[in-house]
C-alpha cells in the first residue's frame, strides 16, 4: 500500500456537483466542499480563544467543522475521554487558556452565503490533536498527534477493510461511539475523509434508535459499535435492515457474541485491535476465531518481554498487551498487562473473570477488578433481576473459589465513558460510595 505523505483536501464549487456526501442527517446530505467551507470560518473563530481548544461537540457535523476548522488555523485540538467539569479542569490546568466548545458554539458561528474554494493542507508537522488514555490502568495520559499521520493510518485501515472498494461506494455509516475516542475518530471522522463513505451525523444510543438510524440510510450500510453496545443490539427485539459491514473496538469482544451478532445483524462483525497510542494495528474476523492480521505497514517485535509496534505514522510503541507473534502479520493476544492476578498463590486472568461474569444470564453489565494490591478481587455487577446470591452461585461453577469477588455489589449502572471505558479511579470513586453506605 502505498501512503501519502501529505494529506491535501482542495474543492472548489464547480468540483462538487452531484458529489458524494461526506455527513448526512434525516434531512441532507453534506459534501466535502460543504464541510471544508463551513469549517473555515470555525477555525477563524476558534483561533481567537487561543492555541488549544477543547472538542467537546456530540453532532459529528459540528465536530468535524470544529476539528477541521481548528487545523486550518493551526489550533490544536485537545479530545477529553469525558465532558466531567473535573476532566475539562484538568486539561485547562495543563494548557492554560484552552477553551471548550459545543454543538451551539460552532453553530452559532457566522458561515459565508457562499464558498467557491476552499483549501486544507495542514503541515506535516503540525500536531493537530492530543487525545488521552481512557484512564482503565491508571491516570489519563496525552497522545499528541500529528495530521499527516492519523490520515496515513486511517488510509492503512480503510484499505484493510475495503472501504475503497466499489461495493462500498456510497456506503452509509451509523456509529454508536464518540468522536473524542481514537476508535470513533478513525472510523466516523476519519474514514469519510478518505471518499466513499458518509457518516451519520448523529450518535443513536438506544437500539430503536440505532436501528432507525440505519433503515433511513440507503444500502450499503455500516456500523460502527462496541461490544458493550453489540450485546444491547442483537438482545433487542428488533428488525434490521440489511449491513454490509460491523464494526467493534473498545474492549474485547467474545467469539460467542460475535457469532449472535453475525446471526441476528447478517453482517460480518470485524474487530479492530488498537489503542489510543497507536490507533488500529491489526483486525480480525472474530467468529473464525483466526489471529490478529496486522494491516499494511505496521511491524510488531517483541523484546525484552514487551511487545513494539512500528508503522509510518507509529514510531516505536510498546503495547499494553500481553501478544504473541504467529509469523511477520499475525498474533494472538494473551490478555492486558495487570490483567494477571495472584491470590492465595494462584495466578487467574481479570480479563477471564469478567468475561465469564458478563456470559452469565440476568447479567446486564458486570466487572472484577483489584482495588488494592495484595488484596482479594471485588465485584460491581448490573443484573435487576439476580440477587448477589444468584451471581455468586453462577460464577462459582466457573471460577476457582479463590478469585470469587468478595465482596460483590449489585449497582444500577457502571461509571463507563462514553467510549464504554472503565476507569480505575471511577470505580474505586464507585466502590468507596458504596461502601460509606452500608
């Protein structure tokens, strides 16, 4: 594959007639010549609140006109893992004088009656946003990022799946996660950049929602989700209209979810591995249960029991994973770093517990983890219909009495990012809740 050095995006009226929408609502379509002019005068905006600002917009529209516009002007753009006043605090804290804007702020920006040029061609080494690590192992880390190389990857990615195909010209696309996340960026930001797909402008949580999202799309369609929100899909008493492609990321997603998925969707499920450091590396057919397959370009190396990552728009990243190398394009992934536990001097994996808690019929949503070190595992768990009786008894037919969570708390809801993340900090924030109140 060949990557491009320097993403150029140049439109002038005359070259959009009849062109392919890039965004599109229940009412219009937007083209690319549409969403460059319209994010020019955004960048002009935002270049007045100084040189970061803060993406906090829901509307992908308005997101991209805000991401864009803020490029064009040299702004970088900082991707918050939530809209919490503490998380926008801490981030102003950190790059004082950084501004946050919404949906009604890049709205409520005056747009030109009319636009016949635009041009959008941020330097090489223009570092055009800084994302941050969802928090699950620890405190929230910055991942600058340069244009030219979250275009590349994405170009790598949209090759792996075909995206520039003929089958998918004109595909639509419903996404169910945030732009502010690496995952959500890449494919619904991203992707449509790269000419043939068209993203829903707005984000369905409900399944109805999602479902209607999709039937108002003309064919072909994708969608993009997590496996948190896969499950909600394929359990919802509901008629889909036919997918040409799904999508999932966020977590790992149990082969007996995708092969549900793939019955009750008739569409293949492909999971995309990566992270906030790297963006995606390698995918998968989850339901043939193969290895990951690396896309074009990037090269993994384990050395001195860590696995590296290398790509044109990568530069040496060590995973957060422990993996496998099958030959120079595949590997298996053997869990997180952290994930193994020891108790009562048996080792076990968090990552096979929680799988297990959340197969358990009745179980909505559900986690283990260790609040302490050296401590026993505990469990929050989403499940209106058991009784912490009922859970416990079901889990101990599958794990050794040892990893059992003691204790386990039944809770109306998990603290998930948008992303469907689960920060340390919020669950222990969750725990020490509880626990003052019993």
């Amino acid at each position: 594959m060949t990557f491009p050095s320097k993403p150029i995006f140049q439109c002038a009226d005359s070259d959009v007639k009849g062109a392919d929408s890039i965004i599109f609502a229940s009412d219009r379509p937007t083209t690319r010549h549409e969403l460059l002019c319209a994010a020019h005068p955004v960048g002009a905006a935002v270049k007045k609140l100084g040189s970061h600002v803060i993406n906090l917009c829901e509307d992908r529209e308005r997101f991209a006109e805000a991401l864009i516009g803020a490029a064009m002007a040299g702004v970088t753009t900082l991707l918050p893992q939530d809209r919490h006043p503490r998380t926008i605090g801490q981030l102003q804290a950190c790059w004082p004088g950084a501004m946050p804007i919404d949906d009604d702020v890049v709205q409520g920006i005056p747009r030109p009656s009319s636009c016949l040029h635009v041009e959008f061609n941020p330097p090489p080494e223009f570092e055009a946003i800084i994302l941050f690590t969802s928090g699950s192992t620890g405190a929230p880390q910055p991942h600058p990022k340069r244009w030219v190389d979250l275009m590349t990857g994405a170009s790598s990615l949209a090759g792996r799946l075909g995206l520039l195909d003929e089958a998918f010209r004109g595909a639509r696309m419903v996404a169910t996660v945030p732009s502010q996340h690496m995952f959500g960026l890449e494919t619904s930001v991203l992707l449509p950049l790269h000419g043939h797909l068209s993203v829903f402008t707005g984000r369905p949580f409900y399944p109805a929602d999602v479902a209607d999202a999709l039937k108002a799309a003309p064919a072909p369609r994708v969608l993009v989700t997590s496996p948190l929100h896969l499950r909600a899909l394929v359990e919802a008493d509901i008629e889909w209209p036919s997918l040409r492609l799904i999508l999932s990321a966020t977590d790992v997603l149990p082969e007996e979810l995708a092969v549900r998925a793939e019955q009750v969707l008739r569409a293949p499920v492909v999971e995309l591995y990566g992270s906030t450091e790297t963006g995606a590396i390698a995918t998968r057919r989850t339901v043939m249960g193969q290895p990951w397959h690396l896309l074009d370009g990037v090269t993994l190396q384990e050395e001195g029991g860590d696995a590296w990552v290398d790509a044109p728009h990568v530069s040496r990243v060590a995973l957060n994973d422990h993996v496998r190398r099958v030959d120079n394009a595949h590997f298996m992934l053997l869990g997180r770093k952290g994930d193994l536990i020891k108790v009562a001097g048996k080792r076990g994996s968090l990552g096979d517990m929680n799988q297990k808690l959340r197969s358990i019929p009745g179980v909505v949503d559900g986690v283990i983890f260790m609040p302490e070190t050296g401590g026993r595992p505990v469990g929050l768990v989403v499940a209106p219909g058991l009784s912490v009786r009922d859970i416990q008894a079901a889990l101990s037919q599958e794990l050794d009495p040892v990893f059992l969570p003691r204790p386990l708390y039944r809770v109306a809801v998990l603290p998930r990012t948008e992303a469907g993340k689960l920060a340390r900090q919020d669950l222990i924030g969750l725990l020490e809740d509880i626990r003052g109140e019993t």
